[in-house]
C-alpha cells in the first residue's frame, strides 16, 4: 500500500490492463466521498478504446499519458442525471446555473482524489492532466457530453513502468494560517520559496529558458497571462454551450 506522503505522479505504463472489476471497485468505493446534498453531481467517463484516445489526446496536447495508459478516465461536473430525475418526478429544477456548476465541480474533485488514493493503495499509478480546464470544448465533443455535463479532471491510470522523483512541495509553514489569513512579508516568500528555488532542476528551467528568476518561467512561458485570458474566454464559451451560465 502506497502512502500518500510516497506518492508520485506516473506517466509510464506497463501495457497489463486493468481489470474492470478492479476498476470498478475503486470507482464504487470512491463514491463514498462527501457530496453536496447527497446528489453525486458526479459522472466519470472510462476510455480505453485507442480509438477515441486518440481523439481526445490533441485537446491534452498530445502528452504520451494518454495513448500510453490503459484508462483514461474523465471526471465530469454531472448536472444532467439530476435533472432528468427532477423532470420525470414532477420537480422543476433550476440547476442551469453557474453555482450549480461550482457545486457540481467541488463534488468531482472530491470524487477523483478518493479515486486516485484508493488507485494508488491498489499498487496503480496516475496522472492528473491539466489540460482538461484548457480545452473543454473538444472533449465535450469527443465524449458526446449532454447538457449540463462539464469536464474538470482527466486521470491517466495503470500499473507503474517507472518510479520518478517527487516533485517538490512547499513547506506547511506557505500554506497554513492560523484563525485568519495572514498575508505574506517579503521575507515570508524568500523562506517559503528558498528550497523550490534552489533545486537544480529549478535552476536548468531558468537558464533553457533564458530567464532570471524562477518566476519568470511561470508568469512568461509556462502560464502566461494572455494564455490565461484566451483559455478563460474558451472555458466560458464551453459553460454557455453546456447550459451552465
């Protein structure tokens, strides 16, 4: 059993598939998580034919994971199945709203972390794509995504063909407050940062891109503003076309 303090993200599969009942077991145990009013606005689309994996990998930016994973599963904002209990039990729901979709997001996020601790305690590896925020639109095309139905999480999932380093976590000292927030000092961010910075990988990222600090990769390279404004734009797009705002 993987502990949560030893895990890592793992791209590299082995090409054993996961058996369904496993599969399953993991998914059904995961539905143990918290939920909002105990109504699951949750759903999970499992895709393991090479076919559709590859239509969904430009939306994740071709990365390897997902042609090279058995499964991949997308956690999906689920107010539709709801909905449809509500109108065939003579209930008018009013879900096609935006705190709908935070509720319904807040619930499948709980989901997928249950499902990738339970995963990784079975000896599975996963990888958590972020792109899914980024390119809503073609993988609502892909799955067929109803109204009402919204991709937050993609999950790559399989046995381990590699065991990488951790990546580096801030110490408990950046992220806890204690009663209230108290904002961060100049020197606050120094300590809080000096052990990120100071790592060579840290270092190779500055100089292949041809920067001064560590932050400079994120805020000009990595995660650029007009970047963020463009997705944004992209995402809201997505919200109107799912009937979401």
């Amino acid at each position: 059993m993987t502990r949560i303090k030893d895990r890592r993200t793992i791209r590299k599969y082995k090409p054993a598939p996961i058996p369904e009942a496993l599969l399953n077991q993991l998914l059904e145990e995961a539905m143990r998580t918290p939920t909002m009013g105990n109504m699951q606005l949750y759903s999970v689309v499992a895709t393991t034919d090479p076919r559709v994996k590859a239509e969904l990998a430009p939306a994740h930016f071709n990365q390897p994971m997902v042609m090279g994973a058995p499964v991949v599963l997308t956690f999906c904002a689920d107010f539709n199945r709801v909905s449809k209990w509500c109108e065939q039990r003579e209930a008018e729901p009013g879900y096609d709203n935006f705190l709908s979709f935070i509720n319904a997001m807040s619930d499948t996020l709980l989901f997928t972390q249950n499902f990738c601790t339970l995963a990784e305690a079975e000896g599975l590896g996963t990888c958590y794509l972020g792109t899914t925020v980024y390119m809503p639109k073609d993988i609502i095309r892909v799955l067929q995504l109803p109204r009402l139905v919204f991709p937050v999480a993609t999950i790559t999932v399989g046995y381990p063909d590699e065991w990488p380093e951790q990546n580096d976590r801030l110490p408990l000292k950046g992220i806890l407050h204690h009663d209230v927030y108290t904002d961060y000092t100049p020197e606050d961010i120094d300590s809080i940062y000096a052990y990120k910075e100071s790592l060579d990988e840290s270092k190779r990222f500055i100089e292949e891109n041809n920067k001064k600090t560590l932050a400079q990769v994120f805020t000009d390279v990595r995660y650029t503003k007009s970047d963020n404004i463009f997705m944004s734009g992209t995402m809201m797009e997505a919200l109107r076309m799912q009937g979401f705002i």
